[in-house]
C-alpha cells in the first residue's frame, strides 16, 4: 500500500469522524510521513450513525442475502436508501468544497469515509467529471455501475487528482482512484 502513496502527496486528506475510517487515514498519513494532514469533516459521519438510516439496516442487510450483494450495494438498488444517500451526498459536498477552498487548481483530494456516503460521493464526482456540475445533477443520472469494479465490497477510501474549485464549486476532477485495504 505504501507504493502507492509515494507517487503523491495529497492537497488535502478528509476523512469521516467514525473511527474506522480516521484509523484508515491515519494509517495512510503516518505510512507516508504526512504529519499533521488529517481534516475531521463531521458531515462525512457514517449513515449507521444516523438514526433514519440505522433503522433500514436490517432490511438491507436481508435484501443483500436475498440478493447475494454487499449491504453497501443494497444502500444503492434499494430506492428508499439512494434517495436518502442522494440527498445527503449533496450537503457532504459542500462541506468537502468548504475545506478545499483554499487548494490551488490541480489539487489532490484523499477521503476517507464509509457507509454508503463514499459511493455517493464518487457516484456525484462521476458526473462531475462527465461536465454535469452539482447542482444540475439528478438522481436519475446516476448509475451504480459508475463505480470502480470491486468498490463496494473493499472501498475504504478514493483519490480525486486535478480537482478545480470555482466559486464555492467543484468545477471539475480528473482521474478517480479507490483505495482498499488488503482483505487476507
């Protein structure tokens, strides 16, 4: 995993409060010699956390046995949960531009978060890099199969390289990596 960090130093290293997804950051950071480069964005908490979403994961979880799927793919088919993530990606949005700000163009973000949120975010930074700036995006736009083979079983984190911010707006992204830990 460290070979892969060499290659870049990130502009900015968001990562969710819960703590799987800062002990993966941190692990990163620490792996790398970036001392000090961790931003705790409390709007990238984890669904589970919420109350409205905790209460639909049983019904996710027999929906993913029904349909041999990770629970992270039934957050996505089930409509009552990708209407709720799609809704709640948006505000996390913002929050990640908030902390970007400053960030010169061509910037490197790494974030780190878990519970449906990552997958929407990556599904809404898609269609970025598709020219659909955020608030034209619709829910209807947005396809599960955008994401990277693999991703919703082992994705701890994602790399979005050349981001430009504009106006308080994510304006464009180039090349999108996800991130996993090892599972053996």
């Amino acid at each position: 995993m460290a070979a892969l960090f060499k290659k870049f130093v990130p502009s900015l290293l968001v990562s969710s409060p819960q703590p799987r997804a800062y002990c993966y950051a941190d692990m990163v950071a620490k792996t790398n010699g970036w001392d000090d480069v961790i931003n705790v964005e409390s709007a990238f908490d984890d669904v589970g956390s919420d109350p409205v979403a905790k209460s639909l994961i049983p019904d996710l979880k027999r929906l993913a046995k029904r349909y041999r799927c990770e629970v992270e793919e039934g957050l996505l088919r089930c409509k009552k949960t990708r209407v709720y993530l799609w809704i709640r990606s948006f505000a996390m949005f913002y929050a990640m531009v908030r902390q970007a700000l400053d960030l010169q163009d061509g910037a490197i973000l790494f974030m780190a978060s878990h519970g449906g949120q990552i997958e929407m975010r990556c599904l809404r930074m898609r269609l970025i890099q598709r020219g659909i700036p955020l608030e034209n995006q619709r829910l209807g736009q947005v396809n599960v199969r955008d994401l990277p083979a693999g991703m919703l079983a082992t994705c701890e984190a994602y790399i979005y390289h050349d981001v430009e911010i504009a106006d308080g707006k994510i304006i464009s992204v180039g090349k999108i990596e996800k991130i996993s830990i090892p599972t053996e």
